[in-house]
C-alpha cells in the first residue's frame, strides 16, 4: 500500500470508524442478488487491501479508494465521502457484495478491459519451519519456580496461521498454500516438492517464506533477520532439454539470468519485511538486518524465497515477548505487511517486451 493510501485508510481509524459505527445502528436493507469479491475484483482491477484488525477492507485503483466495513451498506469514497449502498457480507470467511453495492463499486472504479495484463503474484507459499517430532530449537524457563517451555515449532506455526488468515482474506484471487497447518513433520524435501510443483502460467511468480525462531549459545543474542541465498549461489533452474537442440549451451546463460532475478527480489522481498518489522516492533528490538546463507529449504526453491527469523527464545526478555500473544500478532503484522508491499511491487512492474 503506498504511504498516500495508507495515510487515507488510517484517516479511517478515526473519521471512518465513527461513521461507520454510527450508521451500524442504521436498519440494514437486504439484497437478493449477489457478486463476489474474486469477481469484483477482476472486473474493476482494484486491489483489496483488508485491515484484520479493524475488520474493514479498502478497494483502491488509479488514486481512488473506497472504505468498507462488512455488514454496514455504506462505504467512504477517498476518505471523505459517505456513500449509501447495498450491504456487503462476509459469508463464510468471503466478501459478498450484494448487487447494488457492486453497482456503487462499477460506477466508481468503471470496468477494466482485458489485455496483455501485467505481472501477476498468483502463489504464496508459507514454511512454518520444523514440526512433529522436530521441535527445533526450545528452552525452558522459569517464572517465579514455575516452568515455561518454548518451542520453535509451536510459535511458528502460529505466526504461520495469522499470516496465512490475513493473506486470504487481503487476495482471494491468489492461491495461500502452508507446507504444514498443524504439528506434522514435512522432510525438507516435501517442503521444496512442494514449492516447485506450483505450475505458474505466463507472466506470474511465487515467494516462498520459510519462518524460524532463533537460538544461540550467546544468551545476550537478540532481534529479527532475515536470510537469502548468497549472490554466487546458483541453482538448476532450466531443463537443457526444454531449450531445443542447443539446450546445453543456452542453459547455463538462462540459468544466470533466473537467478539473478530471483536473488534480486528475494533481497526486495527481505528488505521489505524487516521495513515493516521495525515499523511494527520499534527501534528498541534490534534489527538484525538481512543475511546471506545457503539454507536448504531456501537454495533449492525455485523462486524468489526468504527464511524469516523472528527472535531468540534463549534471550529471557526476547522469550518472554515471544510467549505474548499481542506480541506475536505484531510480528505476523509485520511478515504480512511485507508480503503486500512486495506484491504492489511486483505486480506494478511494466512489462518490457
């Protein structure tokens, strides 16, 4: 979201909340027919940006946005003008614009006709690292002589399920996938099969983010980083034989070229997740910066791929954070936030042939 927008959808914490909270005392009208948000937002080209916290959504295209608040048959046009609409529902966890509603929304944001398009994300792969019989890293502390166990696995996969929650309701359109949703134990290998088996159609991409909880021998060891493959690294991202017969020769040339597209979006998509991180912790949980590494579930991703660490639950102060749960809302806050500036980046890419 960029800052103009963001700055609009704040101005809604104040100026809209109490509208909308106002008219939620309004007698709602019900509609019969219906649209869904995957259609609207093929139709128009807006883009959803969906506030969990607020429980309220923001469509925005061109420098227009619209606020909205599921169940209330208003929205608020460029954080100023109060619209009335039909309602839009939330049914089952999907956003349902009854037929005036999106009406309201057309004639505001228009039709979009379909062409070459853009850039598009279409896959969002989320590693919620260790699981089942792998605990990864843990430690016990001791509160007042009661016991406190922390475990890597389990904080992850918490985290992993916020996101994954915001991620769906922010891009219905996109596939969200999880390599793990409970305490299994995926092999890296299924986890990297499984990253590579997402058939992408021309012109889309896929992130894969690979979440972890640090520890060290250091007990003074503190703060988020997060890692990408080193520059020098390279992968086999081609198959010689997909390039005809003079596959041999060209690969090693293609190859280069994916890597280093793919290195210069995971650096991107690492810069922008420890961006929102500091915004969303503050400046007093150390930034631990971005880092290179060969990690397994990351060089063998053909992607652009990150491995987020969140903190050290061998540091007392940091693992007492990491057992708050406001305080691990902010940290999947901050993956999420990430995500989404690096999707408007991809997705607002000219395309150069």
């Amino acid at each position: 979201m960029t800052s103009t927008i963001r700055a609009r959808f704040l101005l809604s914490g104040l100026t809209l909340a109490l509208v909308l909270t106002l008219f939620s005392f309004v007698p709602i009208p019900v509609y019969p027919q219906q649209v869904s948000l995957e259609a609207l937002l093929r139709q128009t080209g807006v883009t959803l940006h969906w506030n969990p916290h607020l429980t309220q959504g923001l469509l925005s295209r061109d420098g227009i946005t619209v606020a909205f608040r599921p169940g209330l048959p208003w929205v608020v046009l460029n954080g100023e003008k109060v619209i009335e609409t039909g309602i839009i529902e939330e049914i089952q966890g999907r956003l349902i614009f009854s037929a005036e509603a999106a009406k309201t929304l057309f004639d505001i944001f228009g039709l979009v006709t379909q062409g070459n398009g853009g850039y598009h994300l279409s896959t969002i792969l989320i590693d919620p690292g260790h699981g089942g019989r792998d605990s990864g890293a843990a430690h016990n502390w001791f509160v007042d002589g009661i016991e406190y166990p922390l475990t890597e696995k389990d904080i992850v996969l918490e985290l992993s399920l916020h996101v994954e929650e915001a991620l769906k309701r922010n891009y219905p359109d996109k596939k969200v996938m999880l390599t793990r949703n409970s305490d299994v134990y995926p092999s890296l290998e299924e986890r990297i099969a499984l990253a590579n088996g997402v058939e992408l159609g021309v012109r889309e991409g896929m992130i894969y983010l690979s979440i972890h909880a640090n520890a060290s021998l250091n007990p003074r060891a503190e703060g988020y980083e997060v890692w990408y493959l080193p520059e020098d690294y390279r992968r086999s991202l081609v198959d010689p034989k997909s390039l005809g017969s003079r596959g041999n020769e060209i690969a090693p040339i293609v190859n280069a070229l994916w890597e280093d597209e793919f290195t210069h979006e995971s650096i991107r998509l690492a810069d922008m997740i420890l961006s929102r991180f500091t915004a969303e912790l503050g400046s007093n949980i150390p930034n631990r910066g971005r880092r290179e590494e060969s990690w397994f579930v990351v060089r063998n991703a053909k992607m652009a791929s990150v491995l987020v660490e969140v903190g050290f639950i061998t540091h007392k102060a940091e693992a007492k954070r990491l057992r708050q749960p406001d305080y691990l809302r902010k940290i999947s806050n901050a993956i999420y936030d990430g995500i989404v500036d690096f999707v408007n980046y991809f997705e607002s890419r000219e395309i150069t042939f």
